[in-house]
C-alpha cells in the first residue's frame, strides 16, 4: 500500500472517531406547556329557536255604522291608550241624542203629572168624595209613568254612548298598523276592519321543546326558580350577545303528538320598542349550576373519532385523551367527560406535540378570558 492510501486511510477513521459523539447524542425533548383543567361550577344553557310576538293584538271595527269623518293617525305610528284614531259623522248621533233627551223631559212632564193627580184622589178617596177605583187608576198611572221615564233615560244613555262610539281610540299603547279605510268611506258596524294595533312592550317570545329538554328544564326547576318565575335570556340574530332578559310565563298543556315538542311562551320588557313580532331570536335558559372542567378551546383537536386533548403523562410521554365537550364559558369549553381533575392538558406548544412521543413539560395555568368575563 502506497503512502497516499495510507494516509487517506488515516483521514477518515479520524473524521469517523470526531462525528461518532455527534450521532450518538440525543436532541432534547421539545417544551410545552401544560396546565390542570380549571374546575369551577358552571351554569348550564339550553338554547332554543323562537319568534317574537306581540303582547296584545287588537282588531279595531267600528260599533256604530256611518261614514268616516276624518283620520288622526300616521301609518305606523306609536299611539298611547285613548288616542283619537277615527272619527265617523256625527251629526245623525247628535239628533239621536236630542230626540232621547226630549223624550225624556217628556216622561218627567208626565210623571209630575201623575204624582199631583195621586196627592188629589188620595184626600177625595179618603173622604169618600171620589172611588177608590179611580184612585187605583191613578197609582197605576203613576207607575206607568215612572216606568216610561226609566226607559227614556235608557234611551238617552244609549244615544249618548253611540256619539261616544264615534270617536274611536286606541284601546292600549303600541304600534298602529296602516288604515284600511279612508275619511269617506262607509262603515258597519262590527264589521269593517279599520286597523289593527299591537303592543310591544312586554313582547312575547315563542319556542318550542323536546320531550328530553322540557324533563331536564322541569327536574332543574323543582329545586326553585326567581321570584317563582323561570328566566331567560334572548339575544337577535345579529347579535353575538345574550343581552335581554325575561321570564317564562307559559307552557303549554300536552306535547304536539306530531313534533314530540311542547310550546312555551316568555315575556320579555321590550321599552326601546326595537324587538318586532315575526322576527326569530335566541332563547336560552338556565338549567343550574353543575361542577365542570374547563380547558382552553384551543387546547381541543379534532380526529375521526371526534375531540380530543392532549396529556402528559409522569415520564413526559404525549397521551391524547378523547373528551365529551360542552359549551363555552368565560372563554373556556366545557369538558364533560374523558379528563380528570389531575391531568396535565397542553395548553401551548400543541404543534411540537405528537402522540406516543416525549416532551419537556412546563407548568402553566389555565384561567377565563379576561374579555370573556367583562363581556
């Protein structure tokens, strides 16, 4: 062997020597950080579909029949209780009334007439000058009169609650619709639809539940409810918060046998007037506080067999752990099952993270969105 191979030989068992520590050493396990889950009691939502509704939804017709005399509300227009709304001729009510009143004065005539004439048989009868039938005759007079008075008062109360009818006016407070007649147009009575009115504050919301959401809603009420009501919460659909209130105040009595659902009603203040009937919202309601464990919603993967975590175990070992998920709560999921109290869930670092591998744990904690909680 020349001098060359040899020396050749020599260079690269030294190179293999110098990279041999290299090979053999091992790179440290990447870091993550890992925390227990945060277990606090949470309150517990079912969130239903419903559609707002009025309060109070009134038809107004006209109780007397004649022409209308004028108009005195916009189309839409917000209206207060006892606000002029139509006002039909009243000129043929007034002569009604005149004539009832005349006839009334003459009902009075004639029973002044009749008690003076009772005064003077009763002194002939009583000294025989007249016959007692004829003071009968006179007493039944009376009470004919008497009779005939009270029936033309009636009558005059009638004519006058007709004139009143003339004027018609917003039963309660609300939204007026738009007028379905014009001044002009005739009107019977009970029949001609004139508009209709609906109050909007307090609205009513309608949603319909299953058979399994009315069970748990009713077993989580038996154990009391505010002021004897069960509340709720709404928010619109554009809306990202549930920020109206109100209160159950309805359920229906049997199920929908073709749904499997029960309707309940709640009512809830609406003094801005801004929820308008037919439109849907969100409803939920509170079925109590449970304990729970909360991680962070980013600390949830997704496979095929549904949500996981990831663990670490004692030796750094990387351990996914299936979970049933609930909702959010202060900025955290809601773990139902599949995690105990004392697991390390990793919280950050998920991307250097693989099942069955090693990782350098580092302790961190797990706390509500501060944003969260403001909101």
């Amino acid at each position: 062997m020349s001098w060359l191979a040899r020396f050749q030989g020599a260079a690269v068992g030294a190179a293999l020597t110098a990279a041999a520590p290299v090979a053999l050493a091992q790179p440290a396990p990447p870091p993550v950080t890992v925390a227990a889950p945060l277990a606090r009691p949470v309150t517990e939502w079912q969130e239903h579909t419903g559609r707002v509704e009025p309060s109070a939804r009134v038809e107004l017709r006209a109780r007397v029949s004649g022409q209308v005399d004028a108009v005195h509300f916009t189309d839409g227009a917000i209206v207060k209780a006892g606000d002029l709304l139509f006002t039909i001729d009243q000129r043929p009510f007034r002569i009604a009334l005149d004539t009832a009143r005349a006839e009334v004065a003459r009902n009075e005539a004639r029973l002044l007439l009749a008690e003076q004439q009772i005064a003077r048989y009763e002194s002939l009868a009583a000294s025989r000058i007249a016959p007692q039938a004829e003071l009968d005759s006179r007493r039944s007079a009376l009470r004919e009169a008497q009779a005939g008075l009270a029936a033309a008062q009636a009558a005059e109360r009638q004519a006058a609650l007709d004139l009143d009818f003339t004027e018609i006016r917003a039963p309660r407070s609300g939204r007026i619709s738009d007028r379905r007649v014009d001044a002009g147009n005739l009107v019977q009575a009970g029949e001609t639809l004139l508009t209709t009115l609906v109050t909007l504050d307090p609205v009513y919301v309608t949603f319909d539940a299953s058979e399994a959401e009315y069970l748990r809603q009713a077993r989580a009420a038996q154990g009391g409810l505010r002021d004897g009501r069960l509340p709720v919460q709404l928010r619109l659909l554009d809306e990202t918060e549930f920020s109206r209130e109100g209160h159950i105040d309805f359920v229906d009595s049997v199920f929908d046998t073709r749904s499997g659902t029960i309707r309940a009603r709640a009512v809830v203040p609406n003094p801005d007037l801004f929820l308008t009937p037919g439109s849907f919202t969100r409803v939920r309601l509170s079925t109590g506080e449970a304990p729970a464990l909360l991680v962070p919603d980013t600390a949830v993967m997704a496979d095929q067999a549904g949500r996981m975590v990831l663990t670490v175990t004692a030796d750094g070992t990387v351990a996914p752990r299936t979970v049933q998920l609930g909702p959010l709560s202060e900025g955290l999921r809601v773990v139902r099952s599949g995690l105990a109290p004392g697991d390390r869930v990793i919280i950050g670092g998920l991307h250097r993270a693989r099942p069955g591998s090693r990782v350098t744990a580092e302790q961190g904690r797990i706390g509500p969105s501060p944003l969260a909680a403001a909101q």
